[in-house]
C-alpha cells in the first residue's frame, strides 16, 4: 500500500489580473504568521527558535515572489488551512499545484 504524499500549492504573488501583489514583504509575512504550526506543535521554552513552518514557506519562484503551502497543514490545523487559502482568494492571488516543473532551482 502507497501512501498519498500531501499536495503542495504556491500562492504566487501575482493577482488574477497578473500585478504585482503588494507589499513586497507579503510571502514573508503569512509564511510567518503561519510558523507555530508544525510537525511536532508549537515549541516553547529555551528550544523555541525563530523559524518557518514547514508547511508555509516564502520561496521565490520565476521571479515571482511565492509561498509554498504543504496541504498537510490542514491535518495539523484546519482553520490555519482555511486563512492562508482565503488570503489568496480575498487578494485575487494566482494559486498554482507545486511539481517538479514549478520548484524552485
């Protein structure tokens, strides 16, 4: 029996009508907004670093800034699913399937 790998998204920062999504540091902020939610839960204590989840990260791809978002995020956090997919709905953001042609190099 395979197991299904969770699909991965990028939320490109591009509108539907293909401007530039504003302000610059956007992929950097809903990436950090999203950094508690890990394989393992929230950290804390004298271990806690600063850092992205795994499942929310700004990447550059093409020249577009992006955030890759691991669908696994939804078994971790429904709700934390829902924000970052109608952050990109709400802002007329492009929303492609991640795969080995769209990866960053």
């Amino acid at each position: 029996m395979t197991e299904n790998k969770p699909r991965e998204f990028y939320i490109q920062g591009l509108t539907l009508e293909g401007k530039t999504f504003r302000p610059s540091d956007w992929a950097e902020r809903l990436a950090g907004a999203m950094a508690c939610f890990r394989p393992d839960g929230v950290q804390g204590g004298i271990g806690a670093y600063i850092g992205y989840s795994p499942y929310c990260v700004p990447r550059v791809v093409d020249g577009v800034k992006c955030v890759l978002v691991n669908e696994a995020l939804r078994g971790v956090e429904p709700m934390a699913w829902d924000f970052v997919m109608h952050f990109a709905r709400d802002n007329h953001l492009q929303v492609v399937e991640a795969g080995p042609k769209r990866d960053p190099k």
